[in-house]
C-alpha cells in the first residue's frame, strides 16, 4: 500500500464512470458535489475500490428511480470526509452493528440483490490501513449514508493542484461588512481552533479569538464582549449548556449571539441546543460555505 496525496475530483469521476451503467439499469440518478481541489493521504487503488464498493451498494440498494449523493466535508481535526447518501429502504438501528461483519446479508429478506458484508468488511480494513475510518448512519424508510474519513492533504508545493483547503469554500460568499467584528471560539481541540482560524482567516472583518477551556472563554468574553460566540458542547470539566446558560445570564453578554459548533447532530440534538438558547446549531463535519453564510447573517445583523 502506497500513502500518497490524492485528488479526490479524479477518482471519483472514475467511479462513478464504472457504476455508471448500473445506475442506468436502475433509473438511479448520481449527484456529486465539486470536489476540484480537494485531496486526501490515501493509496490510490485501494480509495477507488472502497468508494466503488459503497457507491455501488448505494445504487443496488437503492429504490427504483432513486438518488445518490457524493458530498465531501472538512472536518475540524485535520481530516475530510467523504459520504454516500441514498434514498434506499433503510437499515433497522438493531442491524447496523452487522453491516461490517463478514458475511453478513442484510438485505437479502426483501431483496435477491447480492449482500455486500464481506465486501463492507475488506472496505472498512483497507481504509483503517490509510489511516481513515468508516462508518454508516440509516433511518428506515429513508435511506442510509455511508462514509469514510481519511487524512485532509494540506497545501503543498509538490501537489499545487489538488489542495484540500476548505478556505477556499470562502469565496463568492456573503462577508462581514462595516467595522470589524470580534468571534470568539471557545473550543478545547487545537486542531478545530485552527481549522476554523484558517477559515475565518479568509473572510474580510472578522478577528478571532479563541479559548481552549470552558473557564478561559467566559472570562474572555467578559473582558473582551466579542460580536458572536462559537461553542463547543463536549468539552472537559464544563460542557456547553453550561457555558451557556453563564454567559445567558451575564447582563452584558446576554444578547451576545452563542452559535454551537459540535458534533451532536442528531435531530433531538439540535432541538435541545435551539431550545436552551443557542442562536443557531452547526454541526460537524462543517459545512463551510454555510457555516461562513451563517456567521455573516448573523454579524451583519440579518437574524433577528
């Protein structure tokens, strides 16, 4: 196996060539997001046939006349994420702890389609030798995603054209205008603080301030009243709702808008932290063309 940089725009467009007339047989139309510039550390040959593998899983156990999306997103810890979403019939919670198992079958109770384990289990072993992960969230009825993870390639010179910059997402996008606004990211991973500080980075007006721990953010947004909050949920000692409900309840923080950045994406996450009082809800891996929209709405005064 060959660890090397490797444009992600190419391999799939090989992919998608091959599973091509599959799609076809069944009337499955194939989305795919731009993906030029974007790169990953990976073995090459091994990438395309994992993406191959639940590319055509996507299609086989997808509904008649039903859809695929390729996306990738950055995620705030050096890596990017790589996803495949249909609008299948679902995988019942109880069944997915089975999917990577060899041998396993599912589907083949409403369906004469060929089970894919044992092609899932070589997947998920080939991408944990690159250094990645794999895994798939489904609701029933709806559909399932599957994705992989695997090391984000950063700029370099000796691989000018397949730069996975999520910077660049910047452009053509709504920015921050008038005087310059102060964010203040309370986070407790480096690796996110400085994602989203190269982020930010490229958008004219805004400076950022960061604070690793719970007890560094509140003390900084007293002294310094920033114009947003970015909040982590999971943090050590003090999590999120806490933080919070401190800086809800500061007389001069309290219209201070608190955006959660985190993880938790679940729906009944996102209820809860719009329901505690947070202003907006992103969720990880980042959507950076919104999280960039989001953050200008609310600095230029746009969301009540």
């Amino acid at each position: 196996m060959s660890i090397e940089p490797v444009a992600l725009a190419p391999v799939i467009h090989e992919c998608l060539s091959l599973v091509s007339p599959l799609a076809q047989q069944r009337a499955v139309t194939l989305n795919r997001e731009a993906l030029t510039g974007v790169a990953v550390r990976a073995d090459r040959t091994r990438l395309k046939q994992v993406l191959i593998n639940l590319i055509s899983n996507a299609i086989k156990y997808n509904r008649e006349g039903g859809t695929v999306w390729l996306e990738a997103r950055a995620l705030l810890d050096d890596r990017l994420r790589v996803q495949i979403r249909d609008t299948g019939s679902g995988i019942a919670p109880e069944r997915l702890a089975e999917l990577f198992q060899p041998f396993s079958r599912l589907g083949a109770d409403s369906s004469d389609i060929e089970g894919s384990g044992i092609g899932l289990t070589i997947s998920r072993r080939v991408v944990e030798m690159m250094g990645g992960s794999i895994g798939v969230e489904s609701v029933p009825g709806t559909g399932s995603t599957f994705w992989i993870e695997l090391p984000l390639e950063m700029a370099s010179e000796n691989f000018p054209d397949a730069v996975a910059n999520p910077a660049d997402d910047a452009a053509g996008l709504p920015v921050v205008t008038g005087s310059t606004r102060a964010v203040l990211y309370i986070e407790d991973n480096p690796s996110n603080l400085t994602l989203v500080a190269q982020i930010l980075g490229h958008v004219p007006n805004i400076q950022l301030l960061t604070a690793h721990t719970p007890e560094v953010g509140i003390q900084l947004a007293r002294d310094r009243r920033p114009d947003l909050i970015l909040l982590d949920i999971n943090m050590p000692g003090m999590n999120g709702y806490q933080v919070l409900e401190i800086l809800k309840t500061d007389a001069r923080l309290g219209q201070v808008p608190v955006l959660a950045l985190t993880a938790k994406a679940m729906p009944s996450d996102i209820e809860r932290g719009m329901a505690a009082g947070f202003a907006d809800y992103l969720t990880k891996p980042l959507d950076v063309p919104r999280f960039i929209e989001i953050l200008s709405r609310h600095l230029n005064g746009r969301i009540g």
